[in-house]
C-alpha cells in the first residue's frame, strides 16, 4: 500500500471508530470494531474490515446497519478530514479473530498435553 493511500485508511479509521461509537444509533449494529481500512490507490474505495461481538445474526445485523449508514458515514467523513474526494465505504466482516481462535483450538486438540515439569527438591535434586 502506498504512503498516501495507508496515511487516509488510517484517518478513516479513526473516524470510523469514533463516529460509530457516538453517531450511529441504528439498534442492528452492534458491538463493532473496525480492525482496518484498505484504500485503493485512486482513492476512490475504502474496504472498511470489522469484527462484531455476538452470534451470525448479530454479525449479518451489523452488516446491514452498516451498509445503511454509509452515506451517512461518508459525508461526516467528507466534511470531519477535509477530502475532496471521500472514498466510497464498503464494509467487509473480519473473522480472522474467530478463525485464530478456532485453530488455537484445533492445536490444542491435536497436540499432546505437556507433562509437569519435576521441580527440584529443597536441596536441588
């Protein structure tokens, strides 16, 4: 990613966070977290990546309540950095936390557990 392009996603990110937190007051998103923006060279697009606590439905919700909010989003965007041009916002669910998880999970299943290590006596033996 390119200097400009990764100093932006940053921005919006921040923004983002902050804007969801205190602005958005649709009842279908819920407990969001933007993990990071990518934005395209152009800066014309912006994948918005989150991550919401809960269940799938709770995940599809938040999708939704997102997607409705972006005008909304982009204008506050557009007047709080100061862009000419404010990148369209497309939202993408990150469940690469749950996938981490589920693979920490599948180790520890798969591997055997480790035996207690002996601990030396008072005199060392």
């Amino acid at each position: 990613m390119k200097e400009r392009p990764q100093r932006v996603g940053e921005a919006i990110k921040e923004e983002l966070m902050e804007l969801i937190r205190t602005e958005i007051k649709d009842p279908r998103v819920g407990f969001v977290s933007i993990v990071k923006v990518e934005v395209v060279n152009d800066l014309t697009q912006a994948k918005v990546f989150f991550s919401v606590l809960g269940g799938n439905q709770a995940k599809k919700d938040s999708q939704k309540g997102l997607e409705s909010a972006a005008g909304y989003l982009r204008s506050q965007l557009a007047s709080r950095l100061r862009l000419r041009h404010t990148p369209e916002l497309l939202f993408k669910l990150d469940e690469s936390i749950e996938h981490g998880a589920r693979i920490a999970e599948l180790l520890n299943q798969a591997l055997p557990s480790t035996p207690e290590r002996n601990t030396p006596d008072k005199n060392g033996e």
